[in-house]
C-alpha cells in the first residue's frame, strides 16, 4: 500500500507520543469526520465553532486509521479506544507537518495571494499544469492559519507542481504561511479593496499582500499586476527583499505577459496573449475578462517552470467556473429556460464590477431580463456606505435596470440607482430569496453575487433546488 506518510516519520515531524496499536501508514489527512476517507488520520483542532476531540468517536467509526489528539484533552477522550498520536497542540502539530512536508519535497512550487482571483488563478493552475507532471493543490479556498499546513501535509512526497493559496485579513497573517510554503514562484493577482475595514488605504492592502515575497525560495519569481495602480508599490517592495526576478502581467505594454485583446461571449473567450515577443490565439472555456487576466499570470508561471505550455493552452479551453466563483446553470422553468450565474463565494467592490461586466455579456434572448441579485460586501468598515453606493455607476454603464437587492449595506446602493432602474430590495437575504423563487421568468439571465457571510448562497441553493436543470444542456459545476 502506497502511504502519504508512514506513522514513524508521521511521529517524528510532529513530535508526538503514540498510544495504542498504531497502523504502519496513513493514507491521507482530514480535520472533519464526515468527509473522513478510510486509512486516514483524523487531526482533532479546535476551531472557533467546534472541537475536534468532540468528533473523535465519530472519525474512528467513519475508518479513521489514527486520531492526533492534544495531550490536555486526553481526559476528555474518556475510555476511547483508538490509535493515537498524542502532541502538545493539534494545529502546532500540523504546521510542523506541513514544514516537514515541504523539505523532503523536490516539487516546484507556486503561492498565490491577491485581493480577487485567487482560487481561480489556483484552480487554472492545477488544470493547465496537469499535462506536465504531478499536481497538488489545495481544495476549496483553503488558506488561511489553518488551510495552509493542511495542504502542505497532504502534499505527497512524489508531487511535480504544488499550488497554494495564501489569503489575509490582516497584515502579518501571510508571512507566517508563506514561509512554510517557500514558493519558487509568487503571483499577486491584483490589489484591490476587499477587508478595506482592517486597512487604511489600498496602500497597506499593497503592503500585507507583499508580504508573499519574503518566502520566495532564492533565486525565486514574482508575478504582478501591470494594470493596478499598486504595481509600483509591490515592484519597490520585491526590489527591497533582492528579489531580482520581477515579471509583470496585464493590457500595459510594458507587460512581460501581455493581454493584445480579448473577445468575451456568454460560455467563454478568446485571449490574444504576447509571450516572448509572439502572440498566441487562447480559446478560454470560462468567459469574463478578469479571468484571461489572471490566466496571464498563470501562463507566466508555466512559462518559467518550463511545463508544457501547448498542454496548458489546452486546459485553459477546457477549464469551467467553480461554484459561487461564476458557475453557471440552465434551469428549466414554466414555459422554457433561465440561466443561473452563481458569483456568491466572496465579493468587494473589484470583483463586484467584474461580475456585472459577466452579466452584461451574457447572451440575452429575446424578452429575457438581466437581474442582478446583490447582498451586502462585508469588511468594507467605514467606507461600506460609500463603495456599495459606487456599484451604481458600473450597472447603469453595463444597462442592468433589474436589480434586487438584500441587507442593509445595500441600502446605499438601492438609494444611489436612477430613477428608472427597476429596484427590489429587503432587508434581509432570506426575505429576497422568497421574492426572487416566484420572480424569475423564462428568458432571464440571473446573477447572484455576495459576500459569503451574507448567506446569499442560499438564494442560489434555493433556485437550484426548486428548478430542475435543463436537459440536454452542460452544466457548469
């Protein structure tokens, strides 16, 4: 049987003291029981929310070949009769792991950070690096304090590429992550206002997103936005670290990866990309500008890892929107069909325009409506006000008048539409989510987009689950 780690080598990068009969292997890490696949080991960390220790019973039931529990809860276990490994702190534990996992890898790696884009850059990634070898890369958005080391501990000792993402909040959250992952290639995708009420101005934004460049391994890569009004600030800050390998993407001419031009429609794109003084012709499976931004990034890590670059362009025609980052849905109604876009995972006021630009050229039958369901941005502080009232400039400019909208930061908005603009708003996401289930047509185009603790994700569950998908037509997952 093929491990991901052996117990003894398992034991010895986290420190720990085993109890009971240990297996000699594991074959994978989980930290929640009900996704827990036989042969793995179940690290209990104690969350905001819940403990893990309190699921301990339930990963041994569900195939757990060990539990990693933190000696303090022991106690706690009462009679639990289970291989153990016992450590001082579960999540210390893992990054311990995680760092271990990193040294006996001989993979290239890529760490991803930016204000928008980032799973989506991870995830374009994943697929156009798949032709050249070995990939890992986090599932989901995993990567925060947390996420990170528990990628790296899944990360198999054979892997050719590993992909992270490394989020923040908060200044001095990415420098702890990115040491452990020490990437041999860095991408800022963009700097832009998202948690704007942590920060002071974009600039500090700027400052914390930098902070990914001091895990570069040495001689290592940067990748930044041309376009972002930052750039300057990120290039001075690589500089400052002596990191001499600064490459640029974007539409500026001064792009070492250079966006010739874009031609969008409703189920993908063409990018016209410059590369080494030649221009490639780039079918893109998922449509929208700012994903052919970002794909300049990643075509740019491909190009320095030497990976093979025809296989890349292949999965970038293959390659679909994820749920909540623009996953769309035919669904069928009454008397024909309406589409579904899900933008629902995450929202600030940079991925809020590029979702409106999405809506805009989407194909519209004839009779149909384009309706923008909108909740509220959320970490936006003491500028909430006034950037949910600026999103009524980019609808007016994309011609959306059908625009429903739910919470009370976006009030502001629902004040700052012309006279004109077909308005819906309640207060709440679940008092919308009634109107809009009797409210759709056929013929209409629907995009929801949010910040994920607004719950409007349980509009689009909600429209999923009363309309049946349309047959006979792909859907996007």
């Amino acid at each position: 049987m093929s491990f991901l780690w052996t117990t003894s080598d398992l034991m010895a990068a986290m420190h720990g003291r085993p109890m009971g009969n240990l297996p000699e292997g594991i074959t994978g890490i989980s930290i929640d029981s009900r996704s827990l696949g036989k042969g793995e080991a179940f690290f209990a960390i104690k969350g905001d929310r819940v403990d893990g220790h309190d699921y301990a019973g339930i990963a041994m039931a569900n195939g757990a070949a060990l539990l990693v529990v933190s000696e303090a809860k022991l106690p706690a276990l009462g009679r639990l009769n289970a291989p153990m490994i016992v450590v001082d702190d579960v999540l210390d534990a893992m990054v311990r792991l995680g760092c271990a996992a990193r040294d006996r890898s001989a993979a290239r790696i890529i760490a991803v950070t930016g204000s928008v884009g980032k799973t989506t850059t991870k995830e374009m990634l994943r697929h156009m690096l798949e032709p050249s070898g070995r990939v890992h890369a986090s599932v989901a958005s995993f990567n925060n304090h947390w996420g990170v080391p528990l990628t790296l501990s899944r990360m198999p000792e054979n892997t050719d590429f590993g992909i992270f993402e490394i989020g923040m909040n908060h200044a001095d959250e990415i420098r702890p992550l990115v040491r452990m992952v020490r990437p041999h290639v860095a991408i800022i995708t963009t700097i832009a206002a998202a948690h704007l009420g942590n920060f002071k101005d974009l600039g500090e934004i700027a400052e914390a997103k930098a902070e990914i460049m001091e895990g570069l391994v040495d001689d290592g890569h940067v990748i930044l936005n041309r376009d972002n009004a930052q750039f300057a600030v990120l290039e001075k800050a690589a500089h400052a670290l002596g990191i001499s390998h600064v490459h640029s993407f974007g539409s500026s001419a001064k792009a070492d990866f250079r966006m010739v031009e874009y031609a969008g429609s409703s189920e993908g794109g063409v990018l016209w990309a410059a590369l080494d003084g030649k221009t490639l012709e780039i079918q893109m499976g998922a449509p929208g500008r700012h994903i052919a931004e970002n794909a300049l990034a990643a075509l740019g890590a491909v190009k320095l890892f030497g990976a093979d670059m025809d296989g890349a362009l292949v999965a970038l025609a293959t390659l679909q929107p994820e749920k909540g980052r623009g996953a769309r849905h035919r669904l069928a109604i009454a008397s024909g069909t309406f589409v579904l876009i899900d933008e629902s995972y995450n929202a600030n006021p940079a991925s809020m325009r590029a979702a409106i630009s999405l809506l805009k050229d989407t194909d519209l039958p004839e009779g149909g409506r384009r309706i923008a369901i909108l909740g509220d941005m959320l970490e936006m502080g003491e500028s909430a006000g006034a950037v949910h009232a600026a999103l009524a400039a980019p609808l007016v400019e994309a011609g959306i008048t059908d625009i429903w909208l739910a919470g009370p930061e976006m009030a502001h908005l629902r004040d700052a539409l012309p006279d004109g603009t077909r308005v819906e708003y309640r207060g709440t996401v679940d008092e919308l989510k009634e109107f809009a289930l009797g409210s759709i047509a056929a013929g209409d185009v629907v995009m929801v987009k949010s910040s994920k603790g607004t719950g409007c994700g349980r509009i689009v569950s909600a429209l999923l689950e009363l309309y049946p998908a349309h047959l006979g037509v792909d859907q996007a997952e």
